[in-house]
C-alpha cells in the first residue's frame, strides 16, 4: 500500500530545524543580554549601597577621601569603577553573541591601574595588606549561580514563543 501524502498548511516544516536555530539565536541572545544587564544593576547597586560588609576604610584614608571632596563609600571614590562595570560582547564559536560581565580589560583608571587589576586588588587585597580584600565580584556571582535555573527557564520560553511565532 503505497504511502499517503498529506498537505500542511505550514508552509517551513522542511525547515524547523533553522528556524529553531535562528530562534535560539536571536531571541536568545536577546535574553542572556537582559540578564547580563540586570547582574550589572545589581553589581552596581551592592557597591553603591554597600550591601556587603566589607573592611572599613582606613581613617587616615577615609580622612583624607572626604577633605578632598571623594565619596566616602567603600570600593567608591570616583564612581569611575562602579560605572565602568558593563556587558562585554565576546567573539564565541557557534554562538551568535557572548557576553562576558564585568570591567574593560585595558581601559586605564585613574589611579593608573587597567580596571582589570583594580578590580583584582578590591576583590583580593593586596598581598602586603595595605589594602584588604573587599570580595564583591565573588559573593554576587554565587548569587546569580543560584539563579540559574530561573535563568535557563526564562531563556527557554523565550526561545520557545520565538519560535512558535516565526513558524505561525
């Protein structure tokens, strides 16, 4: 008995397979870009709040920040650091786009230091304890970790309406 062919209204059903791909593509991208957004509001909101409790400011050093008219807040002084935190995209195999959060990678400060060392001495310290380790970056990460099922979630439908529209 030879086989039934059957007609579809669905006019892409050879090419699901793409348009799923386009669709975790696009839509995706799009999603992981949101959620990298929000980790820099909240990494900027727990330096600017000072939600963490950190190592006090020398009072020499505290002194001297607020005679010159410096913001008094620990891990602030200019806001340079605070707002050179961003979203980063990064060339990735395979993927559309991928983002890396966090500080440029040569981009100077004005202590002289790129942003990238600035932030190792903040999160870490100095080795000869002139300056202590103030972790920020380490504590919101383990916190977004344990998001990351929430955040899988949100990327899947995401992907899934996308797609659902595109093949509509």
């Amino acid at each position: 008995m030879p086989a039934k062919v059957t007609k579809t209204r669905n006019k892409f059903h050879k090419n699901l397979p793409q348009i799923w791909r386009e669709s975790a593509a696009t839509s995706g991208s799009e999603e992981l870009r949101k959620v990298c957004d929000e980790l820099v509001d909240l990494m900027r909101a727990i330096l600017l709040e000072q939600r963490y409790v950190w190592t006090p400011l020398n009072p020499k050093y505290l002194h001297k920040k607020i005679r010159e008219g410096y913001d008094p807040r620990i891990l602030i002084r200019t806001k340079e650091y605070v707002e050179s935190i961003a979203v980063f995209t990064e060339p990735a195999a395979n993927l559309s786009a991928a983002f890396r959060v966090g500080v440029p990678d040569e981009k100077i400060h004005n202590s002289g230091m790129t942003f990238r060392k600035l932030a190792g001495v903040h999160e870490y310290g100095r080795r000869d304890g002139k300056i202590p380790a103030r972790p920020h970056w380490r504590p919101t990460w383990s916190t977004f970790v344990t998001s990351l099922q929430e955040v899988s979630k949100r990327l899947g439908k995401r992907i899934l309406a996308d797609f659902s529209e595109k093949i509509r």
